[in-house]
C-alpha cells in the first residue's frame, strides 16, 4: 500500500479574487490518490472548499487581522504547525510567503511587483509600497523555493527576467467554471437586436493597471445609434484617489448616452445572469499573471475585446480582437463589433471552444503530480 503523502497549502495571504478561485478550483478537484490536503487560510476563503475526507482546513486568528498579522503567522506559527501535522510539502498559493519551510513551491498569481510599469502608475504612496514590499518578498521566497508554478508563459518569461536565477518551473493555467459555458447562448444574440442598449461588461476591481478610468475617457466620443450601457464588476477601495477619478468621469459621461454602472464582487451565479445580458465582454488590464475573469468570459461564447497586453492575447489565440490604449483605438473597436456583429460571433465561437481547453480538474492535477517531484 502507497503511503500517503501529506500535502500543505498556505493560502493565507489569498485575497484577490483571481487567487481565491484558483485554490478552490485545484483543491475541490483534487482527484490524486493517496493524497491529504492540509489548507491553512482565513475562515471566510476555508468555508467556500467542499467538504472532503481527506481534506483538513486549518484556521488562525491572526489570519483575520492585517498584513502585520497574517506575516507573524507565516513567519512563526506556521512552521511549527506543518511539523505538528507531519507534513511533506508545502504549496504557497502565491509568492509573497515568508515562511522558511522546505521542501517548498510557489505559485506566481500576481505580476505587479514584478512589473517595472506599475511604480509609473497612479496608484497612492501608501500602494507603491506595499508593491515594493511584495516585489522583496517574493524575490526572497523564490530563493528559498524549490519550484515555481507560473499561469502562463508570459508571467514566467517576465518574473525568471527579474530574478536571474534558474529553477525548476512548470506552467499550469488557471481552469475554467464549467457553468460560465452558457447553453442557451441564442438568447444574447437575439437579445441584442432587441435591446434598446448596447450592454458592455467588464469584471475587475477598479485599480490603476485595471484601466477603467482609462478606459471611459476613450469611449466618450463613441457614435453608435444606441444607448451604450457599460458594468464594471468587482468594486474596489473607494476611498483611493483612482476610484474617485473613475466616479467622477461617469458623471460626466451621463450626457453622452453612455451609462455606466459599478457593482462589487459578486457570485460566479450572479454575474452569469449579468453576461447573459451582456452584448461585449471587455477585459482592458495591463497586468495579468493569467486573466481569470477574461478566460470566464471566453467561455461564454459572447465577443470579446482585450487589451493587447501582458499576454492576454496568448490567452485568446488569433480569433481575438485587441485594442491598444495608446493607440486611442478603444472608441473604433467597439464601433466596429457594434455595426458588424454578425460577423464576430463566429469568432466568439472558435474563443469559446479554445476555453474548453482550460479545466480546474487538469490544473488540480498537474499541479499536485508536479508537488510530488520535490517530495
């Protein structure tokens, strides 16, 4: 009989919504034999993983309080509890850990710290350095790593650059929620012909390299014989400076038939009824590690247009249609889908049968076959 092995997952620092997906996706589908899964985390994340026999959350208050809190656990509670618990690995669901246990992989979720662009955006002082912060952590965590798992190609030809040393390495894209393959796709379509609006949707928090802000002083001039409803989901810190900015240029919009909506992060279930609805998927970052919500999107079958940046188009292959901020060529693209759009729903297909190549249950075991190498 194959002895099992005892896999720990610190996700304590798991926060974004694109990291909190993608440990629920590898940890619920988790189907390797002769594995127990050990997640350490905060209750609210350790409450959305399905109940499983060989699954053990682990909770600490000191992972509900603050970045203070959540590094002393890491740095001096953590270690002692993977002894307790005979562990045999580590797996840090991102690279901002400090914990010194060995053997150890990291999963690389977040490229703003690696990415020289991100201190040239407007994001507050107090902002600015939290990403220096997270820049030192992570190059000190990758030095005491035994392998890094990157999401796409792209964030791991950008962080090797930055770091300069080799490491074992494997490239595992996040999956995709089999539910955001809509059935009863007819329904948009149609829907748009009838529609007095031309419905925009866009899910990300509002942030500085998001680029909402960006994104609505190149749509104020655009000439469609319908009124444009944009939605960006997924809220934000509404006290910044750059949320403010982004209120008030939706205030301004208001006479030019574009209304623009904001939402907080809402369920995988809600936001699908929002997309049925929805007429174009709009993903315009400018920094991904993967783009999650953009491969969500992919897989509903409804055009999309992206941001050339970062990889993205990598992520949609060459049926994509791409716009570039510095090209002021936001206004003309959606124009153009808008009066074609016929024409682009055959594309939007080709996108969709592409995101049936992304599934949480290969991630999951790529992912733990990989862990079992270090072991």
């Amino acid at each position: 009989m194959s002895k099992t092995i005892k896999i720990a997952i610190d996700a304590s620092r798991c926060r974004s919504g694109g990291a909190i997906k993608h440990l629920i996706g590898i940890v619920d589908n988790c189907s390797i034999e002769n594995v127990e899964l050990h997640v350490w985390s905060y209750r609210e994340l350790l409450n959305k993983l399905k109940c499983k026999e060989n699954l053990f959350l682990h909770d600490s208050d000191l992972l509900e309080g603050n970045l203070f809190f959540q590094l002393f656990f890491q740095f001096f509670i953590l270690s002692k509890e993977l002894k307790f618990n005979s562990i045999d690995i580590l797996l840090s669901a991102d690279m901002n850990t400090i914990n010194s246990f060995s053997p150890k992989v990291l999963i690389n979720q977040d490229l703003l710290a690696f990415n020289d662009e991100s201190m040239k955006l407007n994001f507050s002082l107090l902002e600015k350095v939290r990403i220096l912060f997270n820049r030192l952590i992570s190059k000190w965590a990758y030095k005491s790593s035994d392998a890094i798992i990157f999401l796409s190609n792209f964030s791991k030809k950008l962080v090797l650059s930055k770091l300069n040393k080799s490491i074992p390495n494997l490239v595992i894209p996040h999956g995709v929620e089999k539910k955001f393959f809509l059935n009863d796709r007819k329904k948009i379509f149609f829907h748009k012909d009838l529609s007095k609006s031309f419905n925009i949707t866009y899910v990300s928090n509002i942030s500085p390299y998001k680029k909402q802000l960006e994104i609505l002083q190149q749509i104020e001039g655009i000439e469609v014989d319908k009124k444009i409803k944009l939605c960006f989901i997924g809220g934000g810190k509404t006290n910044s400076k750059y949320y403010k900015s982004v209120q008030e240029k939706i205030l301004k919009l208001e006479k030019h038939k574009i209304e623009v909506k904001v939402i907080d992060f809402i369920s995988s279930d809600s936001l699908i009824d929002i997309l049925y609805d929805t007429h174009l998927f709009l993903f315009g970052s400018s920094c991904e590690a993967f783009g999650i919500t953009l491969l969500e999107g992919m897989a509903t079958g409804i055009p999309i247009l992206c941001n050339d940046q970062s990889g993205l188009s990598d992520l949609l292959g060459p049926q994509g249609n791409l716009f570039d901020y510095k090209k002021q060529n936001l206004s003309a693209n959606i124009e153009n889908i808008y009066y074609d759009y016929d024409n682009y729903l055959p594309k939007a297909e080709l996108i969709r049968q592409r995101a049936k190549d992304f599934s949480w249950e290969n991630a999951s075991n790529k992912t733990f076959k990989f862990l079992k190498n270090f072991i």
